[in-house]
C-alpha cells in the first residue's frame, strides 16, 4: 500500500530520475521485513506457546475444575521396530504393548504388559500398580504376575510378586501425563515430543509433528515474502487508490495461507517431504516477487 501510494503520486518516477534504482528502494522494505521476521519468531518461540498453553490450563480449569490435567483412564501405549525381510522391505511388528486401567497422578492402577523385546524371550506382566522410579529409572511393579512365554509359544516360567522391578521405558508416563497441542510447544518442546512419538511409532502423529516443526521455521520468513512482493506490486507504475491497494494485499495474503495449508495437508499425506510441504508457498511466493521486481526494473 504504501509503494502503491508513492508510485500513484510519481514519488518513485523522480527517486529513479535521481538515479535510485528499483532495487534501493526495495531494499528498505525487504531490511524491516527481516527485522520483523526475527520478531515473529522470537514471539513465536518464546511467548505464543507459553501463553497458549496457560490459557488451555485457564479454560480446563473453568470448564472441568473437578477433572485433573492428565489421563486418568485407559492409558494405552504401543512401541514398534521394523524388521529387515528377505526381500529387502522393512516390517512393522509390535515390541511392546503397555496397558494401565487408570492413572492418578503417581501410580499406574490395574497394569498388563506385553514384551516382545528381547529375542526369543517374551513375556507378560500383569501388576495391581505400578509406579515410575526417577532415582534408578526403572519401573516400581507391585502385587503382580510375569509369565515368560517361549518361543513355542508355551508357558516357560511363571514369577508371582510382591515388588518387582522392570527396566521398561518411561514413555508411558509421559503418555499419560498432560501432552501440549502443537500450537503449545515451541521448536526445543516439538523435537522432544517427536523422538516420544517415534518410540510409539505411530507414523500418522510422527509425520505431522515433522510438518509443524518445519512449519514453524518458515512462518516467520512469510514477513519477508510479502514485503518483497508487496514492494515489487507496488512499485508498478500505476495510479490506484487506497482501496485497490488493500484490496490486492488481502488477495496475496489469502492466496499465499491458501497454498500454505494445501501444501502442509499435501506434506502429511506423504506427497510431499516435511520440508517442502513448510517451505514450498515461500519459495513460490519468493520466485515472484524477484519476478516482479526485475519486470519493474526493466519498465
């Protein structure tokens, strides 16, 4: 809008009279742009996600004041591993499959335990409860039953106890425990939260989490695309009023979220890379506005 108005009233006809190229007076809009750009992601980072998060809480509170912020029943977890074939391609099987009936906040209530880790060995461990031990890192089962299956698939030993310690992964807990929303976790809290799903393998919630983290690297540089395309638009010798103007720029940004949540929906469903999906609108739109810019400089 605003190289709109300078162009419509022959400001920038007389800065190119005076020997200032195109590409200087661009260059002002394209230096805010990155300022702005290292703003948004320092806002991004730093306080959207702390704030959305605080505000999820707030509203679980009013709204379900008698109800914890954790899962509280059915608390189920599967871990996979692919497995090289003969043929070459990967299998998916099932390692470990960990169910608890309820959770309240410190112990695991009514447990079954289904362990296909080790070769050759797996087993099945039923508990009346179970708690996470941080001290040694391994999990405190009580009152509880592991019955070790052989590869025959018949019973090769049966242990009855009262305490009883397993060195299993505490992903379960964190499970349990309050997850973020994506749009509660910055970079540092997203690439945790993948490496947990990773040990889930569920490959649905692992592909999304890559496109958001991609995502929110580019968000930010969405500030420089559009102050190159906005300044290289407006920079056409042209005259039009300040309604055309806010006009085109609502269009531009329209189309460009548009694009961006097409290719981010296309990048989940495995037609394009994480990072392609995040950065192709950016590198469109960049394309663009060098385009236009060098059709101005040639005018």
């Amino acid at each position: 809008m605003t190289y709109s108005r300078l162009s419509s009233e022959s400001e920038l006809i007389a800065l190119r009279g005076c020997g200032v190229s195109t590409y200087r007076m661009v260059l002002t809009a394209v230096i805010m742009s990155f300022l702005v750009t290292v703003l948004t992601f320092v806002f991004n980072e730093q306080i959207v996600p702390a704030a959305n998060y605080q505000a999820s809480l707030t509203l679980d509170k009013v709204l379900k004041s008698d109800k914890p912020t954790f899962k509280q029943e059915n608390i189920f977890y599967p871990e996979y591993r692919y497995v090289q074939q003969n043929d070459g391609d990967k299998e998916k099987i099932l390692t470990r499959l960990f169910y608890a009936d309820k959770f309240d906040g410190k112990q695991m209530k009514g447990l079954t335990i289904i362990d296909r880790s080790q070769e050759g060995l797996n087993q099945i461990v039923v508990a009346e409860s179970s708690q996470w031990n941080p001290t040694q890192s391994v999990w405190d089962f009580y009152n509880g039953t592991i019955y070790l299956i052989a590869p025959d698939r018949s019973y090769r030993n049966i242990v009855r106890f009262e305490k009883q310690q397993l060195k299993l992964p505490r992903t379960a807990l964190d499970v349990a425990q309050r997850s973020r929303d994506y749009g509660e976790m910055n970079i540092i809290q997203s690439l945790e939260q993948l490496e947990l799903e990773r040990l889930g393998g569920d490959e649905q919630k692992i592909r999304k989490l890559q496109v958001r983290i991609q995502q929110k690297f580019s968000l930010p540089f969405i500030c420089v695309v559009f102050g190159l395309v906005g300044a290289a638009m407006g920079s056409i010798p042209q005259r039009t009023g300040r309604g055309t103007s806010f006009g085109v720029s609502v269009i531009v940004i329209f189309t460009y979220y548009l694009f961006y949540f097409i290719t981010g929906a296309m990048a989940q469903a495995k037609i394009l890379s994480p990072f392609m999906g995040a950065w192709l609108p950016n590198f469109v739109f960049l394309g663009v506005g060098i385009f236009l810019l060098r059709r101005v400089t040639r005018s």
